[in-house]
C-alpha cells in the first residue's frame, strides 16, 4: 500500500483505501481499479492524492534536501504567514501552496 499524488496515479491501479471528499462523502470505495474518468472526478473534487496498491511512494512532501538554517526558516515562514494571514491552511491545497511559498521566501 502506497500514497501517491493524483498525477502519479494511472489508470489500473487499485485503491487500498476509499477516497472521501472533504466533506467525507466517498467517492470511490478501496478495492475500486482507478480509471481515467475517476482521476478527472478526483481533481474536479480538489483530491491531491490516495493510498494504492503496488506502485511507487512519492517522496515525504515535508522532507528538504537541504539543511536549513533554522532562524532563515523561522523568517520565510513568517513571511509566508503574512501572505496567508486570510487563508485556511488547513486547506490541502493552500497548505501545500503554503509550503512552497515557504521554501521559495528560503531563497529571497
């Protein structure tokens, strides 16, 4: 059982789990062979990614190669907090928008 993003995600595939919406109705029940008309359904629904059988694991989305200072880390999420301050970062989508904003305000 893996968790891959929707783009890594093909046609075939088994889920191993249900994918829910937000609001926890079910979209597709674990057990289901993923087509091409759920991956379209599944982005129309805001879903970033589901548990499958086989396949590759994508990378951990919080992991960064590189060491960072931890006082440059504390301002770029200071300043990413700012640009957010009216947002929802529970959100999947802003909250991973959220990380990458942090991780470019590293290099500013």
């Amino acid at each position: 059982m893996k968790r891959l993003t929707l783009d890594a995600i093909e046609p075939g595939m088994i889920l191993a789990t249900e994918v829910k919406d937000r609001n926890g109705r079910v979209l597709l029940s674990a057990g289901a062979e993923i087509t091409e008309k759920h991956l379209r359904i599944f982005k129309m629904w805001g879903i970033l990614g589901a548990m499958v059988l086989g396949g590759q694991t994508e990378e951990e989305p919080h992991k960064h190669p590189l060491e960072i200072d931890p006082d440059q880390l504390r301002k770029a999420e200071q300043r990413t907090a700012d640009l957010f301050c009216h947002n929802d970062l529970n959100h999947p989508f802003i909250k991973e928008l959220a990380r990458l904003v942090t991780l470019e305000n590293l290099n500013s």
